[in-house]
C-alpha cells in the first residue's frame, strides 16, 4: 500500500484556530494592521508578496541613548523608496514617526534597533497582479545590535572579498532599500568559509561594491572614498559625508578595486547598526600598520557625539 493510500485512508487532522510558534524572539514591540504586538505575535501571511517574491521595501533606525538618530532621513528614503514601487500606505509622515516612536516605548528600549516595513501584500483571490494587493505596514523595534561587536571594534574587522556579484542597478535600484540579499549572503558564506568574520561583494566590473547592510571606506593620504556604483547609498554612509564636511576632509564616491582597497591606510565600514566601524585584515592583506586609525578613531569619536545633537536626534516619548 502506498504512503498516499494509508493518508486517505485515515481521519483529517482539524485546522487549527490558532498557530502556536515554539521559536524564541528578541524582546521587543511590533505595530501591524492597527495593533501594538510583541515580537513573538507579528506574523506576516505565506501569501504576502513581501514573503514570497521579496517585493517589499524597508528602512532601518537606531534610537540610542532615548533619541532617534537622524530619523528624517530614514522616513525620506522610505517614503521614496515606496513612491518608487508604487506603493501606498494608510498612514502618513507624522503618524509612522508616532508609531516608530511608541513602538520603542513600549518595548521600553533606550538603545533600539527600529524598522519600518511596507510590503506589497496580498489579494483575496492571490491574483498575480501586484495592482489588487493591499499594501501592508509593519514596524518594530528590538535591542540595538551591531554588525562588529565589541572585541571587533577595538581590534578592528577581519573581512574577505566574495567573489559574488552584486546585483546591478539596472535589474534592481540599489537606492531603494530592499530585502534582495541572496548575493549578499553568499558572500557572507563565502567569508565564513574563508575564515573572516564578515565580507564584502563586487559590482559588475570587479570593483568593491558593499557588504551585508553595510557601505566601506577607504582612507589613503588623508582622503577618503567609497563605491559609488550600485550600492544602498546607507545613511551611516552620508553621515560620514557630513561629518567630513565639518572637520573639513576630502572624501568622494567612485570606483575602488580590491588593491586599492587593500592598499589603504585605514578601511572602516558604516551601518545603522554599529556606526563606524574599523577593519584591520582584508583577505590576508593586514590594512595599514594593523590598527585603527587616526582618521577612523576621529570619525568615530564625533559620530556618536551627534547622537545627542538636537540637530541630528530626536527624543523617544517614553510617558
């Protein structure tokens, strides 16, 4: 008797009313369809687009220390990003600031990692054309994490070049934030399998392009430089723009090959989470005389002193 004769020829399991997830989360507070949820109760449906064909934008805050940090231009680049996808929610400007804000505290987190979420969603009859899904909003917010942590920090990263090419502009516009990561973890793979601790994947044309959700720097003489060609254009990334304009540094975008990048005289990469960041090793190449450098320890140090710059931040309501 075959295993499908022996399964009809018994009694149906009921359908649940409830699903019950044994996995464990982050503690933190989620928003979706209207309610204010922890972590382990925001669910997204196997038939939203976002789920199946990755069509989704989101965008990533920090709050340190109670206060945002430079949260217009996250909710810019998210507004953006949906306008380009076509995308519309029931919500606006103010009101996801609000709910970004009374996810934190609830959650009760001074220092958070905070994503907003529009998702194409679905249609009630899972018809194909993404014109009859119900756009869907999702924010939460967690413990702030960081991509170096903080032995890396201080000793700086060990990063290996993946031969793994980032997907071109002309396929996917890298200034929309998305969730098209199969290159980038496999170049994560690929530095594992190598050794490092995290990596970095090239562009069309050999040339460094970025890591799993973050942008890299180079300093040689004073100067500094990052990819310009198909990256996110991060916004850790133009806060580096910005603080090189206050202390008066050269810094431009444009093409880095690996020599360049290995033959540099300080490399640091930039995300929302973890600031700026120092590398120490590139492949077997050590950067510079080994430590971090001047330059990095400059930025850095002015970099998390803007966190309580009224200019750049803005206070969580925790009453």
């Amino acid at each position: 008797m075959t295993l499908a004769a022996v399964e009809a020829a018994t009694t149906l399991p009921a359908i649940e009313q409830r699903h019950c997830d044994p996995r464990h989360y982050p503690h933190g507070v989620a928003f979706m369809d209207d309610q204010y949820l922890p972590m382990s109760e925001a669910k997204v449906s196997v038939l939203d687009w976002g789920f199946l064909h990755s069509d989704a934008t989101y965008d990533t805050v920090h709050v340190w220390d109670g206060r945002f940090f430079r949260l217009e231009l996250h909710l810019d680049r998210f507004f953006r990003g949906m306008e380009k996808l076509r995308m519309k929610l029931p919500y606006d400007r103010s009101e996801i600031e609000k709910i970004l804000s009374t996810c934190v505290a609830l959650s009760g987190h001074k220092s958070a990692y905070v994503e907003m979420i529009c998702t194409r969603g679905c249609s009630p009859t899972f018809s194909r054309d993404p014109r009859q899904s119900e756009n869907r909003f999702i924010a939460f917010a967690v413990p702030f994490g960081s991509v170096a942590n903080k032995e890396q920090m201080e000793r700086g990263l060990h990063v290996a070049i993946s031969n793994t090419v980032r997907i071109p502009p002309k396929s996917i516009d890298p200034t929309i934030k998305n969730y098209h990561w199969l290159d980038l973890v496999k170049g994560l793979f690929d530095a594992y399998d190598y050794g490092a601790e995290t990596g970095l994947i090239v562009d069309i044309n050999d040339n460094i392009a970025e890591g799993p959700g973050f942008n890299v720097f180079t300093v040689k003489d004073g100067r500094l430089k990052t990819p310009a060609y198909g990256v996110l254009a991060g916004i850790t990334r133009q806060t580096v723009f910005d603080l090189c304009d206050e202390l008066s540094l050269p810094v431009s975008a444009g093409d880095i090959d690996r020599d360049e990048l290995k033959g540099s005289d300080e490399v640091f990469i930039t995300s929302t989470a973890g600031g700026i960041m120092p590398v120490s090793k590139i492949d077997e190449t050590v950067v510079g005389d080994g430590k971090i450098g001047a330059l990095t320890r400059q930025l850095t140090e002015l970099y998390w002193k803007k966190h309580a710059d009224p200019a750049w931040s803005t206070p969580v309501n925790y009453a």
